[in-house]
C-alpha cells in the first residue's frame, strides 16, 4: 500500500489474511475517494466500517472460529455524503508512510513530486 497504489475496489466473499491488511486498505481506500470513512467496531472476529451517519456505506469483516481469515461479508458501496478534506483515519504515521519514499528519492522535494501522492 505504498504512495503509488492502484485504486482498491472491493466485492464480498474478498478475503484478508488478517485485520492489519483490512486496516490498512480501509485506510487507503479513504484517501482515494476522500471520505471520512472509520472503523466502527474493530474486534477480534469483526470489523465494521461506516461513513458519515446519514451516509448508507457499509462494510463488515468477519471471521470465524474455523477459519483464520476474514470476509467481506457485508458491503454497500454506495456513497450519500460529500467529499471531505479532514479524514479520521488520516494520522502523522500515514502521512509519513506516503511522503518519507518520495522525500527520499527527490529530497529537494519538487511539487511534482509530491503532487504524485
């Protein structure tokens, strides 16, 4: 999930070898379509992502007892809310994720660069 990931689309019965790789591409899935998306349970055998209250976005992650993967066993794709520039999910630990391998490669930093991200 570098600064140059492809655009990550979703269907259920998708599995995910663990809940970091959920968090991870819930996170980039929010940058992409800029909405305040978040996780509202985020337990051992669940995962649930929600948007705005009014927003009808949904996804819900499960796992069983037998198997050591989760589901997208819930998922509505649809967006009713606006696009939104304060992210929850967008932290200084992201940030840094996306912006320390182009200040590396380019450390004068140019605008091009960063616009990249």
């Amino acid at each position: 999930m570098g600064y140059d990931s492809d655009v990550i689309h979703y269907q259920l019965g998708q599995t995910f070898a663990n809940a970091e790789l959920i968090r991870k591409s819930v996170k980039e899935h929010a940058l992409q379509v800029r909405k305040n998306i978040y996780l509202k349970k985020n337990e051992k055998r669940r995962i649930i992502v929600k948007c705005t209250p009014t927003c009808p976005f949904h996804m819900r992650f499960s796992r069983s007892d037998t198997k050591s993967y989760f589901v997208l066993s819930s998922f509505n794709s649809a967006y009713k809310c606006c696009r939104n520039s304060k992210i929850r999910l967008f932290k200084t630990k992201l940030l840094a994720e996306k912006f320390v391998p182009i200040l590396k490669h380019t450390p004068i930093g140019t605008q091009q660069s960063v616009n990249k991200v």
